[in-house]
C-alpha cells in the first residue's frame, strides 16, 4: 500500500456547513448521534399554528430584534462562544466536517474526575485552586469533557481561527474573532503546563522547569533559530545531499513475504543478512537494493542450538545486537514487559547457528541488571574486531567487553557462565531513570529519561552530561542519534521531538552539545506529530514506537528519512522538509513548531517495526534506501521514487 494522507485539513466553510447540515440533518443523525444539535427542536407544528405577526414599521422590527437579544444573549456577550464541528466518515472520500453546535461555548474547569460527578468545580476565573490531585478539563457545551494533555492532539489553526482535537472523536472549534483564539490558544497552553509539570504556569516556574539556558523552549518565538537554518545550508553543501528529496516522492512496495514465525523485532545488517527476531527463533534473511527476502537459515530456541543452564531467558528475545562483521549476534530476554530488566544475555554465532555463551552483567562481584544495549558506535557492528558494547539500566550507563579485564579472550568452551567485564562507565546515585540510549558515529551517547530529558555524554565520559535537555513532560520512550550527532530524535507516545544540538562557543567555532556546553543559545525543538484525525483513526492504545533516522555509518553523508510506527501505520518524513523552517506546514502555528506533512503506510496487522535499510541500499536512481516493515506474520520492502503521486 502507498502513502494516505488525512482530510482532515479540508477547509470548514460556515455558509456551506451550515446549508449541508440543515438540507443533511435528517440522513445523518442516526449513524452520527454526536452532531445533532442539542437546542430543542422550535419548528414543530404548533409553531406554524401561531404564525408571528407581520410588524408594520421599521420600529417595530427594531424593537422584536432587541428583545429577541435580550432573550437569547448574543455571540458578543459570551467571549468564550464557538462553533463547534465534529469530523465524520474516517479517511475516506465521503469525509468532511459536520456542524455540530452552530453556537455553544466552552471552558476550561479544574476538578478531580474528568466526568465531573459528585464534586464541585472551579472554572477558569474562580482561582487556581489548592488541591494537588485537581487538574484541567476541557468543556466544550452539553458533548465534550476532556482532560487538557498532549492526547488531545490539539491542532492550531491561526489564519482560520480555529483549532482541531481529539476526543472521544476529532473535533474543530471556530471563534467568532482573533481575540477570541488567542484568549483560548493562552489558556489552553497555561492549562496543559500546569496539568503537565503540576506548577501554575507563569514566568517564575517555567524558568524552573526549562532552566534559563532554555528558556527558548517555552517560549519558542523568542528562541534563537538560526542553528536550524545554518544546518540547512551545511548540509546542501555537503557531497551526501547531491541528490534532492522532492515533494512529490511516492512509496511503492516491492514485496511482501509470509515471515511464518511471529515477528518480535527487526536486527537489519549492512552486509547480506538480515534478521527477524520471533517468538521462537531468529530467521535469516537476505539483503538486496529492493528490500529483504528470501529464507536463510534458522535458529530454533526450543531446538539443540538454544542450550540454557541458566535464568537469563525469560521470555522471548526483545533487544538483538548485531556485532564482529556481523558473524555475531547478542540478544536479551527481559523477565516480562513490566520489567525490561535482566542479568545477562546469549550470544549467537550466525555461521555456525549455535548460541555459544550466556554472559552474565556483573559490577565488584555482585550481579546487576541492564534494560537496554547498543552498539559502542552507529557503525560498530561492521567492526571485525569488536569486543565492547554500551550498557545501560535505570542508574547506570556503561561499557562492556567481552574480553577480561587484560584484554584477552576469554575461553568460553570452558567457562559456564563468563562474566563481562566493566570496563568504563558509572553507577548514578539519584533516580536518573534511564529509558534508552544510541550512539553517534564517533561513540558519543545520548541518553533519554523517564521525565522526559535527553543526556548528552562525549565518547570519553560517561559520569556527567556535557548537555542535559529538559523533558516537555513525556516520558522518552526511545531515542535515535544521527551519524554525525547534529540532530536527536526522541520518541513519546504521542509525538516525536526533533533537537538541533549545534552551537557556536565563544571562540566562532561550531559544535554539538556531546563536545561542550552549549550556553544559552539553544535552539527551540520541532515536534512531529500525526494530525488528529489521523491519531484518531490510529487507536486509543496505539503509541509511538521507534521512531528512527534513515541509516548512515559514513562521514559526509546526512540522513534523508525519518520513520516512526504507530498501530498499523507507519509514518514517514522527508528530514529535510522538517528542518525547513519556512515550510507551509509551520505556518499558523502556536508554540512550538510542529510537522504535520509526512506519508503513512498502513498495514493489515499491527506493525512490529519499520526501519530503513543501510544507505549502500540506495541504488543511484532511487534518493533513498527501502523501507522494511515487519507486522507479526509478514515482512514487506518499500521503495522511494520521484513518480507523480
């Protein structure tokens, strides 16, 4: 399947609505209940039996229009009047926006309950409140109650006065004025701070919360973007940018193959293998410029070549580990999905197919656990020689190497359970609660944390950050680093965040935070984030999952792509479009600057991962290498061109 795109930006005309929904109202309201009207029905028959009385003068017609003002209060005595839209008919042809209120209002109500029963509110202007478990709600009229958060997926639309959101279906609001919208889009903001950080928002706080060196990141119109534009210009001068991503690229698959294995994760390799990790083994397959296929050998786990003498496999294998020229393979097994923790993990010898050692994580002779590994580098796996890989657990981040402490191999046909030795790192005594880390091409780490900050650590320390960015209140679910370190991609479940970590130090010189600290020009984030409808259409439960630059492991060359999965999509963006600041899509905006212009694939099943193939895939007449998604039972390749879409 190719790339859909959402409707949900079809412009929301008031004339054409409001004459669609008076000549449609009676076809419509049985399969969509939400949009009709909750204003009692005034044209029964009765009315037409007490028809009113022709007025006889100017004056009189006055005189009926200000009492009629006086019963009804107008639009201009209620500032937090809108009209109220609901979207309907998905992401097919027949989709368009419904009127669902012509007049209501909205506001905004602290409480406990998000159903409001049983409790007394206090809304916008009655004080902020002193209860700590009491958070902002969302009212829009008699329909919509909703808590303000990032799940709501709140869109803004500046040059049409509106904003468009996701509650228990996707919905648009439009103000009577400017005014209006920018009173709602402050409140909205101020609210979301506060139910996020849990601080009033105002100038004192947010400075606590950003710190001042980031200050831009509150307040983005204020930020210095200009390291985004120079990043821009050194790239299109760059021999890896000779061939331009064009907007009208389109997705085609090339394949699509039964995987007869349940598909756990995707261990892609640069040289002829690749590998799908499932549930019962790891199945090879091969490597060509048009994607991955064909069956190669199989590692069984419950068969003769998965020896256990110990308790370090749990359950199925979720992190695999490509490394030595890719001849081997480490993997863990975490003890359940609650607790990504373990005390060792397997190695695999791909030539021979057998497991060949269980190594066990242990520091000053005590046994400890890691969540998560990586490779010393993005192109370590390539590495013949390799012995060292990078650890990380809640408060921990270190390497390790498979040889002893004096560098030798260690004889693992005689050793039982061989220990890996700890060779560089650091054990953290404050709840840092590490979730996940990457590493750039010359070994530097970027670490992602459960409140949300992104880490910065040189290739030649692990003990104290060079850069610590501050968390925009989501957990960093997993966390990708480009080749050259200029750009980090942090994934949340709701959204994706963009960070440009160049600065130029007092000397004139340009560098990334992994090399020093950056001071306090840094500039503001950019969040990728599906449109509503789309976030809409793609599941309550279903949260972003690993999102990932397109792959390099060479000097000079810029990744093209980035690619996240979500549900049974799978969402592409073009970096360069990202990162262009005057882009259409950033137009209008509030707040931090957000890309909505992307491309999804949409799959049968639920996706496992999607992930770009190495970038000496990229045949010359192709800007980009395939694209390879993997659901539990099938594996498909995708291919970018510049046909017509």
């Amino acid at each position: 399947m190719g790339g859909s795109h959402s409707r949900e930006d079809l412009d929301i005309s008031d004339s054409e609505d409001e004459y669609e929904t008076e000549r449609e109202h009676e076809e419509e309201e049985d399969n969509y209940e939400d949009c009709k009207d909750e204003t009692p029905d005034r044209s029964s028959s009765s009315s037409s039996k007490r028809r009113p009385k022709t007025p006889s003068s100017l004056d009189e017609v006055e005189s009926k229009l200000k009492a009629l003002k006086l019963k009804y209060p107008s639009a201009a005595q209620n500032p937090n009047a809108v009209k109220l839209y609901l979207h309907i008919g998905g992401n097919t042809p027949k989709a368009k926006w419904a009127t669902s209120e012509k007049l209501t209002s909205y506001s905004f109500l602290k409480t406990s309950r998000i159903d409001g029963r049983g409790e007394e509110e206090e809304d916008d202007d009655d004080g902020e409140g002193d209860c700590e478990d009491h958070f902002w709600v969302l009212k829009v009229g008699f329909k919509i109650r909703v808590k303000v958060s990032a799940e709501m997926q709140l869109k803004t639309f500046k040059d049409q006065r509106r904003v468009d959101f996701v509650a228990q279906g996707v919905w648009a609001m439009k103000f009577l004025s400017d005014d209006d919208y920018k009173i709602f889009v402050t409140k909205f903001q101020d609210c979301l701070f506060e139910n996020t950080y849990g601080y009033e928002s105002n100038e004192a706080n947010k400075l606590k919360v950003y710190g001042k060196d980031f200050i831009g990141w509150a307040k983005p119109e204020a930020a210095d973007d200009s390291m985004w534009e120079d990043a821009d210009d050194s790239l299109l001068k760059s021999p890896g940018s000779a061939t331009p991503l064009r907007a009208n690229q389109d997705l085609t698959e090339e394949f699509e193959e039964e995987a007869n294995v349940g598909i756990q994760s995707l261990a892609l390799g640069a040289l002829d293998n690749s590998f799908l990790v499932s549930d019962s083994g790891i199945q090879v397959v091969k490597n060509y410029s048009d994607g991955i296929h064909g069956k190669g050998g199989f590692v069984n786990f419950s068969g003769g070549n998965y020896r256990s003498s110990s308790n370090l496999v749990h359950s199925t294998p979720k992190k695999a580990l490509l490394m030595r020229a890719e001849t081997s393979m480490l993997f863990m097994s975490p003890m359940s999905d609650a607790k990504p923790h373990n005390t060792g993990l397997h190695q695999l010898d791909i030539e021979t197919g057998k497991i060949v050692t269980e190594w066990k994580f242990e520091k000053d002779g005590t046994d400890i656990t890691m969540r998560d590994i990586a490779n010393d580098s993005k192109g370590a796996q390539l590495d013949p020689s390799g012995s060292t890989f990078l650890g990380l657990d809640d408060n921990r981040l270190c390497r390790w190497d498979m040889r002893d402490k004096n560098g030798i191999v260690q004889n693992l046909a005689n050793a039982s359970a061989p220990v890996l030795n700890w060779s560089q790192g650091h054990q953290f005594s404050r709840g840092t609660n590490f979730q996940c880390f990457a590493s750039t091409g010359d070994g530097s780490i970027v670490v992602g944390s459960l409140d949300g900050k992104i880490r910065l650590y040189s290739s030649n320390s692990m003990r104290q950050a060079k850069t610590a960015f501050p968390g925009l209140g989501s957990p960093i679910r997993y966390v990708d680093v480009t080749y050259d370190g200029r750009w980090i991609l942090g994934t949340t479940d709701t959204y994706l965040i963009l960070i440009c970590t160049l600065f130029t130090d007092k000397n004139g010189t340009t560098k990334t935070g992994f090399n020093g600290r950056m001071g306090n020009k840094i500039a503001a984030p950019r969040l990728l984030k599906l449109t509503p409808l789309d976030s809409h259409l793609a599941g309550v439960n279903n949260k972003f999952h690993k999102a990932q630059f397109s792959w390099v492991t060479e000097n000079g060359k810029q990744e093209r792509h980035l690619v996240a999965t979500v549900g049974k999509f799978s969402v592409i963006w073009n970096f360069q479009q990202v990162k262009n600041g005057s882009h259409e899509c950033y137009q209008n905006q509030e707040g931090l600057k957000s890309c909505y212009c992307y491309k999804i694939v949409l799959k049968d099943d639920s996706i496992v991962d999607s992930r770009f193939m190495h970038d000496k895939f990229a045949v010359s007449d192709l800007p980009e290498a395939p694209l390879v998604i993997a659901t539990p039972m099938k594996v498909s390749s995708f291919s970018i061109s510049s046909r017509q879409c």
